[in-house]
C-alpha cells in the first residue's frame, strides 16, 4: 500500500472505481450518496442508502476513512473513530458527475422510503 499523502489510511494516487456504487451496479440496486475509500479508490453507497455499502467496505477491509464523492463536498469521515476527518486533495474526479441523478442507479419509485436514518 503506497500512503503518498504521509497520512495513514489515505493514498491520494489512487483515482475513484467509477462513478457510482460498485456493490449497487453489480446487482442493478440504487444509492443516496456515495462515499470514496481514500484508501483504495472503492465507490459505495452512504449509510443513508438502503444497502450501506461504503460501511460494508469499511468493515470487510479495515479501509476505515471515506470522503464524500458529491459535488461540491471534501469531507473525510473516520468510522474506526465516528469523527470526521481532514484530509488531502485525492485523485480526481473528486465526485460523481454533476449531470448524474440523486439518487442514482436502479431507483425505485418509492425510494425515500427505504432511506436509513
């Protein structure tokens, strides 16, 4: 694992998987949000999302710190310590395209009703 950022956890090199939910696109699901593992690049979904799939990557790599990948967002957020974070620039894009719909992916017509608070 290469950390050029000097900060543990966090290799600003590694570009994002892709625009949307790895997991959710696999399996024609949806997200709400989507968050970036600074670590290794993944794409998952937020904790808000029905599947909860950037928390599950946490939990399954031990890769523990994630930003945002919304527009306008640069947020980091630890999981192993439930506090946001700072952190460095990453490679880009730093977010999903701006034309991309919120949510995103196979939306079904009662979404908000799935939604995890």
């Amino acid at each position: 694992m290469t950390e050029s950022s000097g900060t543990p956890g966090i290799d600003s090199t590694v570009p994002p998987s892709g625009t949307g939910c790895v997991e959710c696109l696999q399996v024609d699901g949806w997200w709400f949000h989507l968050r970036r593992c600074a670590q290794c690049g993944h794409i998952g979904c937020c904790d808000s999302s029905p599947a909860q799939h950037a928390s599950g990557h946490a939990s399954q790599t031990g890769h523990q710190i994630v930003r945002s990948f919304e527009p306008g967002e640069d947020w980091f957020w630890h999981y192993g310590e439930s506090q946001y974070y700072d952190g460095p620039d990453l490679a880009p894009p730093a977010s999903r395209p701006e034309t991309q719909p919120v949510p995103g992916g196979n939306v079904p017509t009662n979404w908000q009703s799935q939604l995890h608070r």
